[in-house]
C-alpha cells in the first residue's frame, strides 16, 4: 500500500510539467551545453556550431567557428557571457576559447595521436579543468588545465586509467565526467564493459553493456550538504531508444555501490543533471523525465528527444538541446 500511495503522489508532482522548445536550428544537432545563469545559454554542435544566448533564450546569436566548419563540438563549458571553451571530438582532438563572446577563438590545445577521440570537460571553477578521452593503447586520455584553459596538460603513463578491450567513453552529452568533490573527478564507461572510475580504482555498475552501443552515457552528482555524494548514472542501448533495461543506476555511497530504481526513465538516456538534492531531469532519443526521489522513481513528462540537458550554474533554469533544437523545462 505504501508504494501505492508513494505514487500517487508522484504523479501529482511531475503532472503539468514539460518542455518549451524556444528555438531552432535545423541542420545542427546539439551536445554541448553549458548554462551560466538562467539569462546566459551557450551551446555547441555540428558543423562548427555555437549558439549564445544572453536573455533566458529569447535570441540568440549563432556563430560558425572560422577554420573549424567541419568538426563536431561536443561539449563547452562557459565562464560568462564572454568567455567560453569548445572542445571537438574525432581526430585531431581539438579545445578553443573565446574571451570575447565567440567573435575570436583561440586554439588552445590540439592533439592529432592516432586514435584520439575527447568525450567531454568538467571544471570545478574557472581555473582548473579536466578533458577525458576514449583509450589510446589501453589507457583512457585524460589531460588537466590549471590556468581557465588557456593551456592544457595530457597525463600519461601509469598516472591514466586503463581500459579493457572494447570499452570506451560515449560523447553524447558531454557529462561522462564530472567532479563528485572539490578535489576529484569520477568518469563512466560503455561498450563491452560498464564502469565508474574514481580515487579508488573502477567499479563494475548495473547498466546495459556487452555491445559498442551499450553502456553509461551520462553522470550526475550531488555532494552539497551531503559528506558522501550522492551519483546518478544514466544509458542504455541507443539502438533500441525506448528500452529501459539497465538503463539507471544510483548510489549513495560516493559509488561503491550500486542500486537500480524502482521506476527507471522511459528509454535509453544520454544526459542526467540534479536540479535540487531530490529532483533529477534526464533525457534521451525517445522523451524526457523527472525524479523527485534521488532517482530512485521516474516519470516520463515529454516524448520529445534531447541528447542534453543542464542546469544553471548560478541560478533554477532547466534549459536542453538536442537535434536542430533548444528547449526549456516549464517550471
């Protein structure tokens, strides 16, 4: 009766809740996103692609990155409404920044290994940053920024975690990385072998994995007002969209161990973001839902697909983007 009732009223939250498309941009699909504020949007895509926003995504300003039309930008990470950093995946691994609302791009790092492919950034403030890459030679590439980004560093050697034989890192939103602690990053795994890395060396989770399109595609953490952070982790099998085996786990333990939920998102999910302590939003090819209990319950409130979704750094906007268009989650 107790999960009856807990239900119940469930549904009375997440009911009336959707998303407002707010623009487009047909031709372009988006997986970088980066919200500074609820005014100031940025994000990236196909085709050289950057749009900013400095008005709650009323307009927006489109830019082709001159020089670089070709590449696929998959994750960005903005400071303000000035400054910003673009990193593009494929060969060479590419990072630029703008310190001038995109209108000049510096290259700030360029990586042509053979192999080479960056899955996403994470930064815990403006000054020090992380990029993690699918294996080269076994090991993961990882390279770290202490300066805003201006330059960047590759660990190598024993100092990368080693990967197993067909596992790698999927760049589908741009947060298979992200920072649990002030002074650590964790990062998730797909293909023949699902895992959380962190401190401590990798942990096998409970998600989908065994094929090159299965695994965990997205990580989100919580650690304020908590001593152990609570992580959220999302995936499935982008072949089968609307499939919810495997597709969530969550821990409370700083990701020893792990939990399904009880109700697990509607699909496969490429993007996972906390809104407040309890609340979750995450999306995917097939929809989008909300978790107001940790992620332990969802609740599918829009079937329109989105590879991202993020939230204001500083500030409550929900803002998503994905195929040819942005969103914003109707609060």
């Amino acid at each position: 009766m107790k999960y009856f009732i807990f239900f119940i009223c469930f549904i009375s939250v997440v009911r009336g809740q959707n998303v407002d498309r707010i623009t487009e941009k047909k031709g372009i699909s988006f997986r970088g996103l980066s919200i500074v504020s609820d005014k100031i949007v940025w994000v990236s895509g196909t085709k050289g692609t950057v749009g900013r926003s400095t008005d709650g995504g009323k307009t927006w300003e489109w830019i082709v990155v001159e020089g670089y039309e070709p590449k696929d930008f998959r994750d960005i990470e903005a400071f303000d409404d000035r400054t910003a950093i673009l990193m593009a995946a494929g060969e060479p691994g590419l990072i630029l920044k703008t310190s001038n609302r995109g209108i000049n791009w510096k290259l700030v790092y360029s990586n042509d290994t053979p192999g080479i492919f960056l899955d996403a950034m994470e930064f815990w403030n403006n000054e020090s940053g992380i990029v993690i890459g699918d294996p080269i030679n076994g090991r993961f590439f990882v390279a770290r920024t202490f300066d805003g980004g201006n330059n960047w560093r590759a660990l190598s050697g024993d100092k990368l975690p080693e990967a197993d034989s067909g596992e790698a890192c999927f760049a589908a939103s741009g947060t298979n990385v992200r920072a649990p602690t002030k002074g650590e990053a964790c990062f998730i795994t797909g293909g023949s072998k699902t895992r959380f890395f962190h401190k401590d060396g990798p942990v096998n989770l409970p998600i989908i994995s065994g094929k090159e399109t299965q695994g965990a595609n997205s990580i989100a953490v919580w650690y304020k007002k908590r001593k152990i952070p609570l992580i959220v982790v999302v995936g499935g099998d982008f072949n089968t969209p609307a499939s919810k085996e495997k597709n969530c786990a969550v821990s409370e333990d700083g990701g020893k161990t792990w939990k399904i939920p009880q109700l697990s998102p509607s699909g496969y999910r490429s993007c996972v973001e906390f809104i407040t302590g309890n609340r979750l939003i995450t999306c995917g090819l097939n929809g989008v839902d909300i978790s107001d209990d940790k992620g332990m319950n969802w609740k599918k409130i829009d079937d329109e697909g989105y590879h991202v979704c993020r939230k204001a750094k500083k500030g409550s906007a929900v803002y998503l983007a994905g195929s040819g268009k942005i969103g914003k989650l109707k609060q």
